[in-house]
C-alpha cells in the first residue's frame, strides 16, 4: 500500500496517531515530551508518526499498539455516516481517506472501512454533481486533498466533452474493422 515516491504518501504517513507501548523502551524517552526519564515505560501513551507507529507494531512482538485517531472513532463515525456532505473534510483531515486506508487495519470490527466508503459514495456525488453542473464547488464544505484532485481531474474531463459535442465536426462511426467483420459474419450465415 505505500508508494515510497509518492509525496502524498509521505505526508500521510508524517500524519501523527495515538499509540501505547507495550514494552519497556531504553533511552527511547524522548518521544514522550512530557516525561522525565530518558526510558520509555511499557504503557506509556504517546502520539507518534504513522511511519514509525507502523514499523513499531510490525516487529515480531510488537512493541506499540496503535489507537484510532479521534476522526476515525465512533462520535465521527455517526456524523460521517449521518450525512458526509456536510463536514468540513479540510479541517477534519486533508488526507482523510488515505489515512484510513491506513488505520483501517488496526480497526478489529472493519467500522472505519466501512465509514471510509460510505463517506466517499456520499461526497462523491456531491462532488460529481457539481463539476458536471454550473454550481460552484466552492460552495460546498471545503475538500480533502483527494477529494480537491478529483474534483479537478472532473471539471476538466467535463469541459473536454462539452468542447467536442459542441464542435461536431468529428462524428462517430463504425470503424472499418468492425464493418468488415459483420460483412464477414454474414457471408459465413448465409453459406449456412
């Protein structure tokens, strides 16, 4: 899932998470800023980037347990199920929907996969409806990064269409290879 080029995906993963450390840390400390050893205590709970929360629950035992962040947890959840198109996806996460992705694998009950695809039928129409329209998108609550890239590549693949069925110069018509092979087809019928 992580695509090590990909400056989206540096960002989201620098996204900062919720973990508690399972075991004791030697001169780990200074990821806690509020503690005075210089060890990390086994329970200590601490918010760490998803890179290194990831690389830390994957070692064999794990050594952190990774929370949802608080946009993932149930209170957002309803709201997002409620209605999604009415939240302020900007200010609640600029990388909502990859940042799940993420999370979503330490969700043990799916809900947070379940959310992310909810969320994104609902906006996704809101969305589509209003590139396709003269409405402006600037009207709707502000977008994630994703959704922001999607909305774009939708005005411009909308004004592209607009522009050849307004030109019509170009009409569609059978390809030659596609004649050719009904011409085919029914001389082979007719021998039958």
């Amino acid at each position: 899932m992580a695509n090590y080029l990909s400056i989206s995906d540096i960002l989201v993963t620098n996204e900062k998470v919720p973990c508690k450390f399972l075991h004791d840390l030697p001169k780990m400390g200074f990821l806690d800023p509020s503690a005075a050893d210089d060890d990390l205590k086994a329970g200590t709970n601490v918010e760490i980037p998803l890179w290194l929360a990831e690389s830390l629950y994957t070692r064999r035992p794990p050594l952190v347990g990774v929370d949802l962040p608080k946009i993932y947890k149930e209170t957002y959840r309803e709201i997002l199920n409620a209605d999604a198109c009415t939240v302020d996806m900007h200010k609640l996460g600029q990388h909502f929907y990859e940042l799940g992705c993420y999370i979503a694998k330490h969700d043990i009950k799916g809900e947070v996969a379940t959310t992310l695809v909810n969320t994104f039928r609902q906006r996704f129409r809101m969305i589509l409806s209003a590139s396709v329209s003269t409405d402006s998108i600037s009207s709707f609550q502000p977008l994630s990064a994703s959704e922001r890239d999607r909305t774009a590549a939708a005005v411009i693949t909308e004004a592209a269409l607009s522009g050849w069925l307004k030109r019509g110069d170009c009409p569609i018509t059978t390809a030659n290879m596609v004649a050719n092979h009904r011409k085919r087809k029914r001389a082979e019928m007719e021998m039958l």
